[in-house]
C-alpha cells in the first residue's frame, strides 16, 4: 500500500532508532517532522538524510515532557493540512542497578515518566484533531507507534524507573487504542537490545561493548539488533499495510524473552 505523500512526525529523531525511522519512512514517500530537545546538528543531518530521499522535511526543537512544546512540534504538520502517523520515539533514562533504591530519586522518576509516558500522552493528545482528519481523507485509521521496551513488559533494563515508565506506555496504549478507534490506531514496539550510543553513553565504551557481547552470547538468534533492524518493524505498524493492527505491544528481541 502506497505511503507516497504521508505525514509523520518521529519525536527524538536526531539519532538512534528516531533518526533511522525518519529516514525509512522519507524513502518510503512520507513527508517528515524531525524532532530533537537538545541534538540540533545531529536533528539537521537526520533532515538532510530525509531530503536527499526526496521528501519534505521540517526541523522542530521541543521536549515532550512539557505539554506545550508537543503542540509546537505538531503545529510543524499543520500546514500539510493533516498528519498520517506519529512516532512517539523520545525517550530518557537513568542507569541504576536495580537493588539500588537509593540511587533513584523522586525527580528521577518524575523525569523519566514525564519523558517516556507523559510526552507520548502529551503528543497523542496534540495531534488527535490532525490525525482524525487524516483519517477523514484516507478513510482508513491514522497510526501512533509507541517506543517502548522490553523493559516493560519484564521489569529490566538501565533501572527500575524505566522499567516502569515503559510498562505504564504499554498499558496506556491499550488504553488509547480503545479511545481513539476507528479514527486512530495505537501500537507499541518493544525492542530489546539495540546497538546505539545509548548504551555508551550510560556505561562508557568499556561497559556497552561488555552489554552487546553479554547479549550476542546469550539471546536464541545471536544477534544485536541495529536501529535499522527495529524501525522496520516501527515503519509497517506506521504504514496502511497494518491497518487492521491497533491496541498491539510487539516485542522484537532476537528471541531474549525465551531466556525465561
């Protein structure tokens, strides 16, 4: 089905699995809102990536955490007239051993929530009256994608507050999916590892070579995912061809989850 003439918006698209998302949805003809809070030259080269494909792109600063940069970055669409998908990729987190309860602060949770569970709530809400309309000319449902984690579902990952921002976004998507019908559909992504920068900058290089190694070793396919290999999964639940797919949380993982 074609994408040819879409609008999305991917939220913390200067780098990673935003970045890579933007870029396989421009190749596929959707023209794109490029987001960032704080990595302005790395957001205009992710838009400079998206324009040699052909599309059209724009640039907007905002953090999704404060409810009024979410109708910034959707005010950007507004002159197409409607907005096709929205990626809600941005996210945050501290890392803390998870037996270590003093290293997690209430300011710590109340970031990391407001980041990873409010700033998609925030951006949902924003972008529902041009999201409906997209549905109104297409006559099929407009697509939110959620970033979440397998964090979510297990209870792992970089601490426990992420963990449990990541599990209330897999909820809240069940929620919406159900509010939103017919006009809008609500899916989640749960990747497992991913081999980006984020690892590094939490752990050092030492530290997240240790990670990708741990978990080459140990998951069924033997695999590190690439931040390619998971906007794939995020551009088809973004895409017509997963039009019937709405209220979903899928785990993409190299198989970690049969680990037990």
């Amino acid at each position: 089905m074609s994408t040819k003439g879409l609008c999305a918006i991917v939220t913390g698209s200067a780098s990673g699995l935003g970045a890579a998302t933007a870029l396989l949805l421009a190749r596929a003809g959707m023209r794109i809102v490029v987001n960032y809070s704080n990595s302005k030259t790395e957001a205009e080269q992710t838009a400079d990536l998206c324009a040699k494909e052909g599309a059209e792109v724009v640039v907007v600063q905002g953090d999704v955490s404060r409810d009024e940069d979410c109708r910034k970055i959707v005010a950007a669409a507004a002159p197409w007239g409607r907005l096709d998908v929205v990626v809600n990729n941005a996210g945050t987190t501290k890392h803390v051993p998870h037996d270590q309860l003093d290293g997690l602060s209430a300011e710590d949770f109340q970031r990391i929530f407001a980041v990873n569970t409010i700033g998609p709530f925030q951006m949902i809400r924003a972008a529902r009256p041009l999201l409906e309309a997209a549905a109104k000319q297409t006559a099929r449902a407009s697509a939110v994608v959620n970033v979440s984690s397998v964090a979510g579902i297990s209870g792992v990952g970089s601490s426990v507050a992420y963990a449990a921002s990541k599990g209330a976004l897999n909820t809240m998507t069940l929620s919406l999916s159900r509010a939103l019908a017919p006009s809008i559909r609500v899916n989640t992504v749960c990747p497992g590892y991913i081999d980006t920068p984020w690892f590094t900058k939490g752990r050092g290089e030492a530290g997240a070579k240790q990670v990708r190694d741990a978990v080459v070793s140990r998951v069924p396919l033997r695999a590190a995912s690439s931040a390619e290999d998971i906007a794939q999964l995020v551009a088809f639940l973004a895409s017509p061809a997963s039009g019937h797919m709405t209220g979903e949380v899928v785990r993409m993982d190299a198989g970690m989850h049969l680990l037990g």
